[in-house]
C-alpha cells in the first residue's frame, strides 16, 4: 500500500504546483503528472524487489553458515584469522590443540590396499614393520586448513619425508560432519591411484587426533607460484588446467565429486606436475548426484550455493573459475563482502579481460555456465568435451598423463626439509619436540572413527 499512496501524494504536490503556473497549458500539465507518477510508482516497486532480493539472500547466507566455511582466497583469509588466533594463543606446535594436517608420498607399484585392524593401528595383517607417531619426527609446519594442520615429517629409519596432515577428533566431532568427511577423505585417498593425486602412504589414530602420511608435494601450492607471477601465460595456465582435468576426470570415473578445486589445493612435485590434495569435502553420491553445501565460496559454483542437488559438473564450473584466477590473477567473482561475491556468483556476468584470446574465453563461458546441464563437461559428453575445445588444442593427453610433458615452473629444491617452496608464515611456525607417548597406538576406541587406520604396503 504505501508504495501506491506516495505516488499519489506527488501526484496531487505536482498538480497544484503546476496548476497554478501552467493553468494555460492543462494537457501537457496532466500528461507530465501521469508521466512522473509512473516513474515513481516504477521506482518504488523496483526498490523493494532488491530488498526482498538481499533479505532471500541473508536468509540463504544463514541457512548455509557461510561464516563456518574457509573463504576462498585460502592464505589470506586464514592468515588473518590465525594471526587472530596467535594474538590471544602462544604459536601452537605439534601437540597443540587447535592442530590438524595432510600428507603424500609415490610409488604407485603393486599397491596392495587393506585396512588395519582396530586394535594394532599400526600393523599390516602381514605383520610389515610397525609405525606409529614416534616413528615420525617432525620439521615443520607446511600449511593449516580449517580443520587440519600438515606436518612436514621424516621417517626416523628410512629418512623419507612425507607430509602429515593431523585432524583433533574433539573439533571434528564437535563440527558434526566432519568426523565423517576425514573417514571420506582417508577412504578417498585409499581408493584413487593417479599420476596427478595424492597419494596416502598411512593413515593411522590415536585417541585423541587422526594422522594422514601423505605423499610429500615438495613444490608446494599452485597458488604460491601465481602469487609470485601475478598471473599465468595462456599456455602456463593451458598446462595446469590439462593436468587437472585428467585428476577430475579420473575421480569422476569413480564416482567422487572433488567440489574443492582452488589453488591452494593443487601442489606442485619436484618436477612441477601437478599434485591435487585436500580430500576433505569431496564426496561419492550414491545416485551421482549429492546436495550437501560446502566449498570454497569464489569457486563454489551456483547450484551448490542455491543448496540445489548437484553432480561432478560442479568440479568443471571450479576448473572454469580456476582458469580465469591463473590467467587474471584473481577469480571473476571475488569481494571482501562473502554475501556480494555469492550474489555476483549467482546473477553476474563473467567479465572477460580483453587480452584473453578467444579461445581461453569461449571456454571460460562455456565451463562457467550457471546451469549446469548446459556446462561444459555435463552428460552426455562429460570430460571428453573439455578435452576436446580448441583452448586444449595443443595438449597430447596421452603425453600429458605419462608425464612426458615438462612443466612451465620446475619449482627449486635446494634442500627438501627446508620447505623452500612454502609461506614461512607456517613454516617459521614452531614445531617442539616429538609426539609425547601418552596416547598413542591406542586402539579405534571412537565409533566415529573406526576403521581409518591404513598402511600402503607399496612404502613398506
Ligand atoms: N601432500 C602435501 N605435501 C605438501 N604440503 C601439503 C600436502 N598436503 C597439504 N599440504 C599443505 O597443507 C595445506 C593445508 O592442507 P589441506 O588443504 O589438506 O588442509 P585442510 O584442513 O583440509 O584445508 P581446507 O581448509 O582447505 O580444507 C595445503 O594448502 C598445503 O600447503
């Protein structure tokens, strides 16, 4: 009601107003009252819609607790936070409390698979040596998550280094699903054997935290590297990207959405290839599609957010926003205010930089499209489709999964286990002493985490 009594209240200002100075001219008189009562009316209207539309969304951002989930440009947003953390908390170290990590080493021979028993943590059915935490002296810190710190650790006996990702079972149990999503993540890691995945070497418990040995990604995040570039060259970018898709496809093929593609989750190896980590939100549908919401927000794409059902072409969407963040040097829909970027996601255009070829940009509408049936890499054609856009014309795939391709950046070694290659915001982080021995080889004794212990026998 109000929005039709204003208009009419300027209706009848303006037509005393005009009447008493244009009493000689009463069309154009009663033609311009109409006319600015429209546009008023029209502008009212108009403005409550956005409100409503910025109350739905409120309401959308309540209900997915958006403020719980790590922001998408990782390092920065948690920086932050953990130097929150640091003001009121002395520099947490190994046994800390507010701890959790990941891991990953190769070999991918006659990699024979099986779970441990619950009361030997440690031990293959093979009676293979044992290990424990002790086993694993640790010498740095590699990077956190929102649940998880990594380790960098080496292997008392064999010198190997791996990095050790370590979950609080307290804060996973107290986060509801994610005592849950660590068992996916372990079980995930188990199952994928691929040139372009982490691999898990061990995963063992004790009563207290959950620990990963993941393969060591010695070149360190994606992200770190176009940090330093700024942005990557097409054909950095073409690279990368390639790699990617033969990850995704390959978690596809088993059936697992990744939904957590952004740079901070692609490591690099001591050659350069790629290296995706971070198993924790990825999940396996049982009718292929899955509605849980979690992601990273600048690359989670639009189903997800709108808490519709959703498939693997979520994954294509985030290689879409992945794309325009290594050739832009930022992600096309990103704001310091989480609500924007989630309305930009859902309603804006993708702004295309004008140096981009066309190519790079018919790809880059095509994989960010906000329906997903109409996406890029959605059925019935799936991967085969991005394989085949002229973006990836000078890929030979089969090369490419071989690992005959060189890499653009050959990230610098000069000593491994000082961690070169990762922000000394971590790993200047102290790490004090080795585990104490109060818990450890304890057995499964948390229903809620049964069964997570594994030895890849390929390690032994
Ligand atoms: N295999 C690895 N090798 C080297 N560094 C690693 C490895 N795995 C993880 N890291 C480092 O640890 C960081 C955090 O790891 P990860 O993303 O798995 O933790 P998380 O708690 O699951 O994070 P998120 O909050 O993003 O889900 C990574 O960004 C990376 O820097």
């Amino acid at each position: 009601m109000p929005e039709f009594f204003l208009p009419l209240f300027f209706f009848f200002f303006f037509f005393f107003f005009f009447f008493f100075f244009f009493l000689h001219s009463p069309f154009f008189f009663f033609f311009s009252l109409f006319f600015i009562h429209i546009k008023i009316y029209t502008y009212i209207k108009k403005k409550k819609k956005k409100m409503i539309n910025e109350e739905q969304l409120n309401e959308r951002l309540e209900e997915l607790k958006l403020s719980q989930l790590p922001s998408g440009i990782g390092n920065s947003f948690l920086k932050k936070r953990l130097q929150q953390d640091q003001d009121s908390n002395p520099p947490s170290n190994y046994n800390s409390d507010t701890d959790e990590p990941k891991p990953r080493k190769r070999d991918r021979q006659d990699r024979v698979k099986h779970e441990v028993i619950l009361d030997q943590d440690f031990i293959s059915p093979t009676n293979k040596p044992q290990v424990s935490r002790d086993d694993f002296q640790p010498i740095c810190v590699l990077g956190r998550g929102a649940f998880g710190k990594v380790f960098l650790v080496k292997h008392g006996k064999t010198k190997e280094l791996y990095a050790m990702k370590v979950l609080k079972k307290a804060s996973l149990i107290v986060h509801g699903k994610q005592a849950q999503q660590a068992k996916t993540e372990r079980e995930i890691l188990e199952a994928v054997e691929h040139p372009f995945i982490v691999k898990l070497c061990y995963a063992f418990q004790t009563p207290t935290e959950l620990h990963m040995l993941l393969e060591y990604a010695v070149g360190g995040e994606l992200f770190r590297h176009l940090d330093h570039e700024g942005m990557f060259s097409e054909s950095m970018a073409i690279f990368y990207a390639a790699e990617l898709v033969l990850a995704l496809e390959h978690l596809h093929s088993l059936g697992i959405v990744y939904r957590d593609l952004k740079p901070e989750n692609c490591l690099l190896d001591v050659d350069g290839h790629v290296v995706l980590t971070d198993f924790g939100l990825s999940k396996v549908p049982v009718d292929g599609k899955t509605n849980t919401i979690c992601g990273t927000a600048e690359y989670m794409a639009p189903e997800i957010l709108m808490g519709l059902e959703y498939d693997i072409t979520v994954d294509w969407w985030s290689l879409g926003i992945l794309i325009y963040d290594m050739m832009t040097g930022s992600p096309p829909f990103s704001s310091n205010n989480r609500k924007k970027t989630i309305d930009s996601i859902l309603t804006k255009k993708i702004p295309m930089p004008y140096y981009m070829t066309a190519e790079a940009k018919d790809i880059l509408s095509k994989l960010l499209r906000k329906n997903p049936n109409a996406r890029l890499g959605s059925k019935p054609k799936k991967a085969d489709a991005i394989r085949r856009h002229k973006f990836f014309r000078s890929v030979d795939w089969a090369a490419l999964e071989r690992r005959e391709i060189s890499p653009p950046i050959v990230p610098i070694v000069t000593d491994p286990e000082s961690a070169e290659n990762f922000d000394p915001f971590f790993t200047t982080e102290v790490v004090e002493g080795s585990p104490g021995n109060n818990d450890l080889q304890a057995p499964e004794s948390n229903s809620h985490f049964l069964n997570f212990s594994y030895v890849d026998s390929s390690v032994l």
